[in-house]
C-alpha cells in the first residue's frame, strides 16, 4: 500500500484539470469572499465525493495513517482530494470523481426538528471552530433526546469531541459517502468565518448559530466541557514532581496555528519574566512535536520557573487537563483561550490580525489587548506571514504594552 504524508506532497498530485473539477461539482469560488451568510449559503461547498481507485494510507497533521481502500467512495474536501489524487511518481491516479455531488446531495440542517433524526457535522477544525459549534449541539440534544449526532472531523481532535456527551459518534476526514447519505441532515461550516464579511464584526459563536437556524442567545453560547479524571490526575504528578505551586501556575501556549497569528517569542519572555518577578510559575503546553521548540525557549528565557508540558501532551485531552487546574491561561488567539472559557478558567489573550471581540465577547472571566497599529485588523487567514514583518511572525503584536497585559492577567487571577 502507498504511503502519503502531506509533508512530502511534491511526489503527488498534479493540477485538476476543468473536466475533473466539473465531474465533482466543485469550482474554485470557494475561496471568495461573501458579504453575508446568507450569500454564502446560495454558495457551493468546496466538498467534493471521491472513489478510491487504489489502496493508500496518508498522514495529516504527522497524526496517525489513514486508509482510503479501493472501490470505496469518500466525502472529502476539494484541497485534499487535490493533493491527493494523482501520485506522480508512478503515474496513476488515486481518486477519481465518484459521480455524485455533494452539493447535489447536502441537505442543510436549519432548525428542522430533529426527534429520531441523525445529523452528520463536519469541520476541519481547528479546535476553537469546533468549541463554537459545542453549544449548539448541547442545544440540540436537550431539545430532541432522540436525535443522533455525528461529527466528523481530522483525527487530532477526536480526543476532545468523543467526550462530549451531545455527540454519539466521531468519524475521520475524509468518510465514507454511506455516512452522509444515512444521515437525514447535515451541518458544514466551511466558509462561515474564513470566507464572509460579517466575520470581521460579529462573534463567531453568533455565526455559527444563526448558520444552523438556531440563533441561540449569548448565555446559552458558553461552550461547557470536562477534563477527564485520569488525565487531571496524570497532570496533578506532573505539578508535584516538577515543585510546581498550583496556585501560583499559569498555563501559555505560545504558538497558533498559523504564523500571522504567533507573537515573538522575546514578546512572551517579557510577559512571563514579569509574571515570574510576582511570584508566579509558567508552564506550556501544546503539541508534542512543538516541544523542542518550546524547549530551546526556555533555555533561552533561562528561568527554572518556566515548565515544559508539550512533551507529556500527548492529545488535546492532556492539555484539557492541565488547563483544569491552572489559575490562569495566556496566549494569543488559540485553542487554549477556548478550552480556558469551556472549563471556566480565567484566560487572558493577545491579538492582532483578528480582533478579541470577535471570539471572545461571549466568555465570562476573559480579557485580552488588541494591537493598536495602523494595519491591524487584517483579517488574514490561513498559512501566509505577515506581510508586513520580515520574519514572518505578525508586526501587530509589538504594538502591545506588556505591562498592561502583566496587569490584566493579575487582574484575572485576583477576580
């Protein structure tokens, strides 16, 4: 069986030609921008159903392998059939239209009544997109008991939603078509914030209810979850064996999932050397490939009160965890200011390209401080630098007061 890892993508993959993209019912409009939800749903999904027509594992995210097996059709999104389909070095393709559209056979959820009906929802992620959807699902499940939710998702972050009470069943990205066509509504986010206007001024969370026709209040938006007892106990000997004082620990994640979302590092060594001044411990958190990274990190800030966690983080659940127990969180725009509020935890925020209100307006026991330059906000998303800075990480962030944010997280924590 072929083996594919999206780090390696150069030995696959060729352009798609019209006549592909016109047998899967996609188009390439999927990357522009709408002024409103309701344009984007008059829009087509950049989801497309593909048959496999040879065996193949895959890796995304340097996660787990995949297997898409032969003869079997696949719901997928349009960028990954598009590195995946075709591998070059052997000159054969690997997927081809299946015949069906999605767009021909997505039946949208908004608000229909869901008594002994399946809904299937899908979002790449990353984890606070999948955080927005939380409320309405708990929504959903009080309201009809008898419904069965689906979510289907990268592999990543089954650790988190498989816990989730609302949610009966976790599939992979790519799934088999059965699953959509057995389902009797679905709910895809795709495009709701990266491809409309109405992002740049509205709560996420107000978009994504008003996209499933729910338009649930904000007290009924705050996400609500559980860290799992073993792993607050495996983070509890992590605390004791490391001398950490849990009342004085505050959990960073320094990093995002994007570059132009990512302070400078001497950003956060200034911002955690104050913190350590008043007494407090840092401990980081993130993915576990991060950790050698974060490592050379703390060697340079050289304080040995400044605690790597990435390396015993082996999922998202671990993080949970650790998050249950601070007395604070700080980061930029990031999964861990999401988990924070979920758990009811004091976070703290920077941000620069997007703007705090815009994630955060609904959380209780948060505060943050938005860049202040000129060129901020800019609304970018995906992978591209800053293109005002020249290494990359975003110029916005150096507007920030650090001593104004050392002052808000005290606040937070003194609350």
């Amino acid at each position: 069986m072929k083996q594919f890892n999206f780090e390696k993508q150069s030995n696959f993959s060729k352009p798609i030609s019209s006549t592909i993209m016109k047998k899967l019912g996609s188009s390439f409009e999927g990357i522009i921008p709408v002024s409103s939800l309701d344009e984007l749903r008059n829009k087509k999904f950049n989801i497309v159903i593909a048959e496999c027509i040879s065996n193949v594992s895959f890796t995304q995210n340097h996660f787990k392998d995949q297997i898409l097996k032969k003869k079997t059709k696949y719901v997928m999104g349009l960028s990954l059939f598009q590195q995946l389909w075709y591998d070059k070095n052997r000159n054969k393709k690997i997927l081809i239209p299946a015949g069906p559209k999605f767009n021909n056979l997505y039946r949208p959820y908004n608000g229909q009544n869901l008594d002994n009906k399946s809904l299937l929802v899908s979002r790449t992620g990353g984890i606070g997109d999948l955080i927005f959807i939380l409320p309405n699902l708990k929504y959903l499940k009080e309201k009809y008991p008898t419904c069965k939710i689906i979510f289907a998702t990268g592999p990543q972050y089954h650790d988190m939603i498989k816990h989730w009470d609302c949610v009966n069943e976790v599939l992979d990205l790519p799934y088999e078509l059965s699953h959509f066509l057995q389902a009797d509504y679905h709910a895809y986010f795709e495009g709701v914030i990266e491809r409309c206007i109405e992002a740049h001024s509205q709560n996420a969370y107000n978009l994504f209810t008003r996209w499933l026709g729910l338009n649930l209040p904000n007290e009924l938006l705050i996400p609500k979850q559980n860290p799992q007892d073993n792993k607050v106990e495996y983070c509890k000997k992590f605390i004791k064996d490391h001398n950490i004082d849990q009342d004085k620990m505050i959990l960073f994640q320094l990093t995002a999932s994007s570059i132009i979302r990512t302070p400078r590092p001497s950003i956060w060594k200034d911002i955690m050397l104050k913190l350590i001044d008043k007494g407090y411990q840092i401990i980081i958190t993130d993915n576990p490939l991060k950790s050698p990274n974060i490592e050379f990190f703390r060697q340079t800030v050289q304080s040995d009160q400044i605690f790597n966690f990435s390396t015993f983080s082996k999922s998202i659940d671990y993080s949970i965890a650790m998050t249950s127990l601070a007395k604070c969180t700080v980061s930029s725009d990031t999964s861990l200011m999401h988990i924070a509020a979920s758990l009811d935890i004091p976070a703290f925020g920077l941000y620069g390209p997007f703007q705090a209100e815009i994630r955060l307006s609904t959380y209780k026991n948060v505060d943050w401080i938005n860049s202040k330059t000129s060129c901020a906000p800019c609304w970018t998303h995906g992978q591209n630098p800053c293109k005002n800075s020249t290494n990359g990480h975003s110029k916005c962030y150096d507007s920030i007061d650090i001593d104004e944010c050392v002052e808000k997280i005290e606040r937070l924590i003194n609350a």
